[in-house]
C-alpha cells in the first residue's frame, strides 16, 4: 500500500489461514485481507507473507497437498492432514 506495511491475501495467503483455522471456511478475500492486516505485526508481514506463498506453492497446494512433510502441520485443521 505505497509504502505502508501492508499483508496481502493472496491465493496461497487465504487457502493456508483457512486451513490452519485462522480464518473461517467461508471468509472471502477481502475480508480476509482486513483481519490479517490487523493481526500480523508490522515487522513479520513481509517474511511471513514470502514464507506463506512459497509454503503454499510447494506443500499446502490446493490439490494433493504434501501434509506428510508440512512443518505446521500438527497446527493444521485441514480435514486431510493425515493424509
């Protein structure tokens, strides 16, 4: 947000905060954006928004996620963590 601190919801963002539980189930994108905002401390959104995408593209994908090798996992609500 020009130079503000900001945390962006993304696809990635919105899918790992409803899986962890963070988020509700039904929450769309931009009230996603106004809770996590207010949450995420200015000095973590940068790291933890990159960490977010980059653990949503190759773990916590849409379909077929790697649960088995998730590093969060035992904080995970998702229904097919076992998996």
């Amino acid at each position: 947000e020009l130079g503000w601190p900001a945390f962006p919801v993304d696809t990635h963002v919105l899918r790992i905060c409803k899986r962890l539980g963070w988020l509700s189930p039904d929450c769309d994108a931009q009230r996603a954006h106004e809770m996590m905002d207010r949450a995420i401390p200015d000095d973590v959104r940068y790291q933890l928004h990159v960490n977010m995408v980059n653990h949503g593209r190759k773990l916590c994908r849409p379909s077929n996620p790697r649960c088995a090798e998730c590093p969060i996992r035992r904080y995970c609500e998702y229904p097919d963590k076992t998996a």
